[in-house]
C-alpha cells in the first residue's frame, strides 16, 4: 500500500466520530506507518484509549479514501491487565505499540501516562525460567532432531515444514533462557538481520551474535547439518546435554514447571 501524502489527515477524518464520544480519552497512531516500515501492503494502526467506564471493547477495519485503517479501542483496565499477561508469557506486544505509537489526541493525559508506562515495561527484564524448564527443553530440542533426521531419510514431503518449525521452537526456547523477546515468525529474519529494524521496533537482540549469524544460515534453506548445529550450539549454552544417562527427577508439587 503506498503511503498517504496526509497520513495525520486521513487519521483525523477517521478518528473524528471516536473523539467526540465521552469514553473515549485518546488515540494513538502505531504500527509500521508509525516507526517508518511501512510496505505497500501495510495497513494504517490505531489504538483507541477508552476510560475504564466504557461498556466494551471494540476492533475493526475500515477502508478511508482507499487505505485500510485497522483500529483497537481498549479500557485502561484492560491495556494494562494485557501488558501484564503478556510480561508473563515474554512478549510485549502491547507494550510496545504504546511506547512507539504517536499520540494523535489525549483529552486528559491519560494516553501520555500510558505511553510512560508502556515504556518502563519494555525495559523490564523477562523472568528466569527454572532448572527443570532448562533441562526439558534441552531435550525436546534432541526429539525435534530425531524427528528431523527420520523426514530426512526418507526425503519426506514433510521435512521443509517440519524445519522451519523446528527452528522457530529452537529461537524461541533459547529466547526465554536469554530472557529475549522473540518476535512472530513473519518479523523473524528482519529481527535476526537488521538492527535498523529492531531500533524502529525497540526490541533487544540476543546478546549471543554467532547464534543469531547461525540462526540466519538456518533460514536461507532447509538443512538437516545447519540445524543439528544450531541445535548443539543452544543445548551447550544451556548447560550440555548427552542422551545417554540423562535423567531428571521433579518434586511432585504444584510449582513444578515439568509439563
């Protein structure tokens, strides 16, 4: 989609109806218009600020002198209930569409208090995941190998599937070991191969450049050798692993994070 010559226009023309209503506090414009990585198939993002007396959530698109304007409209109660959720499970979607959006209105500083603490959020360290975590993981990483190996033995329709799955599962266990914020899959290469992306977005690289040079020769092709690779590079960083022998017993109590 190419770029509206008044994009702020446009977005006044929409946001016109929502200003005048009493629940709502503000808007802000967010997105890859917003950060400036915007392609022709972007839409335009809104984030609608609603007080916490508003009767219920909405999100919707719509078409404005031909671009497709996506909008949310939230509570405060709600946003911030979602930015703790979302801490927990090592993302910070809606952390960051705060922090990076552009304020198109605030009627009483409550948008402006919301961007502050989007952006305390964002430098909020990710909590440590336990031995017993660390441990499983590094063995499903050794399952997902042995999965591979048998699709590429029999040069299986499967196999090309299967390993860029595999690689996604390897980004995302190192990710929350490192206490990393992984993005989705369709942001995943631009993460790993440009910094100028990751400013924009404000999301923190590994602290680990040869796993994400490693992770980016993952993704040029399917390869059984660059994923076993990758895979012994990130079970060594956890800690090593070795089949044979390897045991684990877990306290049977609720905390036990063995799934």
């Amino acid at each position: 989609m190419r770029k509206p010559p008044d994009i702020r226009g446009l977005i006044r023309t929409f946001l016109d109806p929502w200003k005048r209503r009493k629940d709502v506090l503000g808007a802000l414009f967010c997105g890859s218009y917003a950060v400036g990585l915007e392609s022709r198939f972007s839409d335009i993002d809104l984030y609608i600020i609603l007080s916490d007396q508003a009767s219920a959530r909405e999100r919707g698109d719509r078409i404005v002198e031909g671009y497709v304007v996506e909008y949310n409209a939230d509570p405060i109660r709600y946003i911030q209930k979602l930015q703790k959720e979302q801490y927990e499970a090592g993302i910070r979607h809606c952390a960051r569409k705060l922090a990076t959006g552009k304020i198109i209105f605030d009627k009483n500083g409550a948008v402006r208090r919301l961007q502050r603490e989007a952006k305390r959020e964002m430098r909020k360290k990710f909590k440590r995941y336990d031995r017993i975590w660390v441990e499983m993981s590094k063995y499903y990483l050794w399952d997902q190998i042995c999965d591979l190996r048998d699709l590429a033995d029999q040069r299986h329709a499967g196999f090309a599937f299967a390993y860029y799955g595999g690689v996604q599962k390897i980004l995302d266990f190192y990710g929350k070991y490192q206490g990393v914020e992984v993005p989705r899959p369709v942001r995943m290469y631009r993460f790993l191969s440009e910094p100028d992306f990751r400013r924009r977005y404000n999301i923190a690289p590994f602290p680990d450049g040869k796993f994400m040079r490693m992770a980016i020769w993952c993704f040029k092709t399917p390869s059984l050798k660059r994923i076993e690779r990758l895979t012994k590079y990130v079970q060594e960083k956890m800690g090593g692993f070795s089949l044979d022998g390897w045991r684990l017993r877990v306290p049977l109590n609720p905390k036990s994070s063995l799934k």
